[in-house]
C-alpha cells in the first residue's frame, strides 16, 4: 500500500453523469464478486482496491453475497477502508445489494421489507460504515410486490443509510414499473446493474430505451464476461484463471471450440484497433453515452491498469461494429 502512490488519481480517468442525478461515476468501476473473500489473500485484495483508487476509480460495488464466505468481501473491504482509506471515504461511491441467499429462513432472500432493511444493517456493520451510497435490490422477487420492496428502498434513503438506490437483473418491463414507483415516492432510481458484454446483449432490446427515457443510469457487470473477452484463454486455460480457481461461475464448458473462434477473431479486431481484447470489450460498452460506468472484476492489479487503457479508444468506425456484429452472429 505504502508503495502506491495516491498523488494524482483524478488526472486521467473520464467522470460519467450517473443518468439524470448530479452523481458522477468512474467510466471504469470495480467489483468484488470474486478475489476479496477470506479464502483470497488479503494483501492482493488490499492492493486491488489501492490501485483502482489511485488511478480515479472511486466506485466499488459489493454485495450482502459476496465471499466466498458470503459476507467476507464486505468484511475484507471494511477492514481494507479502516486500515488504509478511512480519511478518503468521502471520495468513494460504495454500493451493496441485496436479493439472493444470504442467510436460513423465508427473511434471508428475495425482496421483502424485513430482508431488505435486516440485510442493510448487516452489511453495514460487516464493513463498519454508517451508509453506502448506493443500495440496490439485486434481483427481481416474483412473489413479492413490487411496492414493498420499493418501499423498502425508499425509506432505506430516508433512514440515510443509503444515499441512492439502484435496482439489478430487472428486465425492462419490471424496471419501467420499479423507476415510477420509486419516482412517486420520492426517491427517484439512480441506476440499474444489468449483465452486459459483447457476448450478453439482452439490454439491448428495450432496457437501455427505458434507462434512458427514465433518466437512470446503467452500470454493466462482467463485461468481459468473466474473462473470457480477454486474450487468456487462446492457447489453454491460464492455472491462475477464473476458469481454473473457481469453477463455479464459469467453466471449462464455457470454453467450447466455437466460444474460443469467435473470441480468436475478436481478438484480431482488437489488435486492428491497437487494443487487447478486454480493452476493446470494455470500450464497446463504453460507445454508448446511456452506459455509466462499466463494471469490472480483477484477481490482479495489472488487470486493472491493462483494461484501464481500454478507456484511451472507446470509438469505433462503422465497419468495425459491423465485422464485430458479424463476428458474434456467426457469420465471418
Ligand atoms: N448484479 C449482479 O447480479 C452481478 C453479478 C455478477 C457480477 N456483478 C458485479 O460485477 C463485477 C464484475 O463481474 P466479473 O468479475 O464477472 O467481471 P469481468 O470483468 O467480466 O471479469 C473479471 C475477471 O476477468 C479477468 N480479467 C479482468 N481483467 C482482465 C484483463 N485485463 N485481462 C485478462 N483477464 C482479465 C479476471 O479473472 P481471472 O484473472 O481470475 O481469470 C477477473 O476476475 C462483480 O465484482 C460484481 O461487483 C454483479
């Protein structure tokens, strides 16, 4: 930490008016799905965040879920902000969520206004924070009303345990249906988390529409699809790889021969464009003005700086989006 030096971190990263609220987030955000468990190392953790923030990455995301075990990356992160940070938490944006398993019982999932509020506090004891400044209901609950659940969001703002919410993993139609009521409440959404990348283009038919007429702003996650937008998989599967390590999330069956032509040719496009593959990956997303922030993940800090660079090129000729389209669809 000592070695990384803070001095000029606002100099080279873009700001991105978050949809229509006055909040402005990094065009390169860092999640903590992955890498800041108690089974990771502390110290790569610790070094992960200090050179996301000393390079104007000001945006960490987490969740209730987070670990393995779930709950030890907002732990880690906690103790990352205690030991090393605490004079700067007015610099950050952190966010939390809540909507998948996080504990026994019909209070530790979903959308209701007891696991909402009950997994809030937790979080925010576990990284000893009075508030996050975004607080998002991880994923739409088929049972609960949607009232109530908004509901919950809203009074979480008014309780000033969160600054803004956020909603993630809602389709179109149910975000149209969230962004009013929070609007009629008085808590006006500020963003929603969807899953999007080259290779996972859902939003893409209708939701982004909707963001943009509601003033919401977007903030895709694995948008490198878990790494295998990048050039690591070409020749084999790295031992340090998420595909290796984890297993869970993403696997050697994700890695079929077709998967690896198309990102093979991908490839090629990058290098046309002087990029690697993850920088063009992220500078894709970044094309369009309606995408905030995009939301990446690193087991290494070199990751960070390398899809950094992605934010040095984010146009693309007409021909190129064409051969990259084409690429996708399976047709060249
Ligand atoms: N809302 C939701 O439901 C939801 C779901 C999932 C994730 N998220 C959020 O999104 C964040 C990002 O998700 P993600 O980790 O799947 O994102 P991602 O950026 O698609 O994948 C990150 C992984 O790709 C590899 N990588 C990253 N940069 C690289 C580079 N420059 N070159 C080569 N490999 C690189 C690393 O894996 P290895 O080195 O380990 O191979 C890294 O851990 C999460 O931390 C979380 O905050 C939200």
């Amino acid at each position: 930490m000592n070695t990384i030096d803070l001095t000029n971190r606002y100099e080279s990263m873009i700001y991105r008016r978050c949809g229509n609220s006055g909040l402005k987030l990094p065009a390169l955000s860092l999640g903590l799905w992955h890498n800041f468990g108690h089974v990771n190392v502390y110290e790569n953790s610790k070094n992960l965040i200090a050179t996301a923030f000393s390079k104007g990455i000001t945006h960490f995301d987490l969740a209730n879920n987070y670990g393995p075990p779930p709950g030890s990356a907002e732990e880690t992160f906690g103790k990352i902000l205690k030991e090393n940070f605490k004079s700067y938490r007015d610099e950050m944006i952190i966010s939390s969520k809540a909507g998948y398993k996080m504990w026994d019982g019909p209070y530790g999932e979903w959308g209701s206004k007891k696991y909402l509020i009950s997994s809030l506090d937790q979080s925010l004891k576990r990284m000893k924070l009075d508030y996050v400044d975004i607080f998002y209901h991880h994923r739409p609950d088929p049972d609960t009303p949607l009232e109530e659940t908004m509901a919950a969001l809203s009074l979480i703002v008014q309780q000033g345990k969160a600054l803004y919410v956020g909603i993630s993993n809602y389709q179109a139609q149910d975000a149209e249906k969230a962004f009013r009521l929070l609007k009629e409440m008085g808590t006006p959404c500020l963003i929603h988390q969807p899953k999007y990348s080259m290779f996972e283009r859902w939003v893409e038919d209708g939701l982004m529409d909707v963001l943009k007429e509601h003033g919401v702003g977007c903030i895709p996650f694995s948008p490198l699809a878990q790494g295998l937008l990048t050039d690591k998989y070409l020749h084999g599967i790295p031992a340090d790889s998420r595909v290796a390590t984890s297993g869970v999330f993403l696997n050697e069956k994700n890695l079929t021969p077709e998967k690896l032509a198309v990102i093979s040719k991908l490839n090629e496009v990058a290098k046309s464009r002087n990029q690697k593959l993850a920088q063009m990956a992220i500078a894709w997303l970044l094309k369009d003005d309606r995408v905030t922030s995009v939301l990446i993940g690193a087991s290494k800090l070199e990751q960070i700086i390398d899809s950094l660079e992605g934010l040095n090129n984010i146009s693309f000729s007409s021909e190129e989006l064409k051969e990259i389209d084409s690429i996708l669809a399976g047709k060249s």
